[in-house]
C-alpha cells in the first residue's frame, strides 16, 4: 500500500515533535476531532502517550491527533481560565496540520455578535486582530450542543512542516516544537487581549469596570480613576466604603460589561463623562495660584 505523500510528513513532523516533549499527552483518531468542541473531542476513544510514541510514529508513517496540555508547554504558571489545550490534527485531505486551541468560555449572544460585526468595544474582537497579527485565526463555531464557541488556529502546510536535521545546527531538532510553542505565545497574546473578561490581578487594586470598558488596565482612562480613588475616594470615609462597595460587586458586573457590546457602550458614556470630570479637576488643582 502506498502511503501518501503528506501523511509521510505528518508523521514524520509529529514524531520529531513528540520526541522533544516531557510530559505525557493524549492521542486519538484524526476524524473523531470535532473542531473547538471540547466535549467531543474528550468523548473521542483516546490513549495516554508518552515521548517513546515517536518511534511508533516513525514506524507506522501515519499522523494521528494529538491533545497537548498547554501547563505541559510553558515554563511557568499557566492561565488556564481561558484556553487549557492545543489540538495538533492532520489533515491528509486538506495536506495541513492544524494547531487548535479552543476558548474553555461559551459566547453569550451578545459577544457573538459583536464579532460578526466587528464591534470595536469587543474585548474578541480585539483578540481577533491579536491573533492575526501573529499568524493565527480566531474562529467563531458551534458545539454540538448549539452554544457559540472561539478557538485559536493556525495552518502548518507541507512547507511548513518539511525541515531537515542536521549536526551543525542543534536548534533543528526541535523544529516542529518551536512551531507549537510559537503557537503557545499567540495563545498568551490573545488570553492577554481577552482579560478584560475575567478579573484583574488582585494585586493591582484593578478598576474592573473601567477596565471591562476600555479594554485595558493600563488605558488612560483606567490610570484617571485610579488617580481619582487614591487620591480623593480614598481620603474619606464615605469615599472608603464606596471603594469597599464597588469592588464587591463590580467584578461580576465586568464579565457582562465585556461581552455585552450594547451594555458596554452606554456604560463608555458614562465613564467618558466621569473621565473628563476626574481629568477637569486634577488639572485645576495642578494650576499655579
């Protein structure tokens, strides 16, 4: 039987992958991958593999999928709120491999919306262009329960994956691992793009809503309020207990802002307004008198 010419590739691109990783992983039949529906594709028959899965690769000459722990592929802790896998499958019809990693939150209607129509308030829609700035897509899809679901994506084509080992050059064993784990930084990339959705680092004393709306902790904006509780909310006692007030209940309220576009525009009115008022009196009492 002749094999054909791309799933030799594959195989062979998988193998050298395989080989470089530490930590056991999972394998599974290309065509039970069901693409961004985690459900699926842990319902798929699969086996715990380690490392020494190379050789059978080697052997056999066939690509098989692949689910790979992203904790398995960074040196330090991992946010796994938001993306927990990457999916390597072949695909001998399309001759691709197609690195995958599906967002673990379900779209409300709202946020899938909002990226139909590139709403510029939408924390996916930035993530969206993040991904493309490094090569990658964001994917819109369904699970097989209807919800609308996200996964990250990028197309490993057989120029892609064909590279040759040599002696003189060490980095060119690790070849296909320097592909996932570029992959891996387009994955930190967008979960950075995505926060807003989630809460802000504790540490920092985050504005949630503020930063829900303006998409960033660091947004001028966000930095204005913050100035404006340490400075003023925070010399009263009145000024206190609404600090104690708002964090209590605004970072719920930050996950709907994020994805709720309509929300999240009259709420940007709002803020505007109290931005130029925070911004109006900090500049008075800069004056000179």
């Amino acid at each position: 039987m002749t094999h054909h010419p791309f799933a030799l590739l594959a195989a062979s691109w998988e193998a050298g992958l395989v080989s470089g990783l530490a930590a056991e992983f999972r394998i599974f039949d290309p065509a039970q991958y069901a693409a961004g529906d985690l459900s699926v594709s842990r319902d798929a028959d699969g086996d715990i593999v380690g490392p020494e899965f190379a050789l059978h690769l080697n052997m056999s000459r066939k690509p098989v999928a692949l689910e790979l722990a992203l904790v398995d592929l960074v040196d330090q802790d991992f946010d796994t709120t938001y993306f927990g896998s990457v999916f390597v499958v072949p695909s001998t019809q399309r001759e691709v491999i197609e690195l995958a990693s599906p967002l673990r939150i379900v779209l409300a209607a709202d946020a899938e919306a909002s990226l139909r129509t590139d709403d510029p308030l939408s924390v996916f829609v930035r993530a969206r262009r993040v991904a493309e700035e490094h090569g990658a897509e964001l994917v819109l899809g369904k699970n097989r329960r209807g919800e609308s679901t996200v996964r990250i994506e990028r197309s490993l084509t057989s120029s892609d994956i064909a590279y040759t080992v040599t002696g003189s050059d060490p980095a060119s064993y690790r070849y296909p691992n320097k592909q996932v784990d570029d992959f891996v930084r387009t994955i930190q990339q967008v979960i950075l793009a995505l926060r807003p959705i989630g809460p802000a680092p504790k540490s920092a004393g985050a504005c949630y809503l503020a930063t829900a709306v303006y998409g960033s902790y660091d947004a001028p904006q966000v930095v204005s309020l913050r100035q404006f509780r340490d400075e003023r909310l925070s010399a009263s006692a009145l000024g206190r207990a609404f600090v104690r007030w708002y964090y209590a209940v605004s970072p719920r309220l930050a996950k709907h802002l994020a994805g709720a576009s309509a929300v999240n525009r009259s709420a940007k009115v709002v803020l505007d307004a109290l931005v130029r008022v925070v911004e109006n009196r900090n500049q008075s009492n800069h004056l000179p008198r």
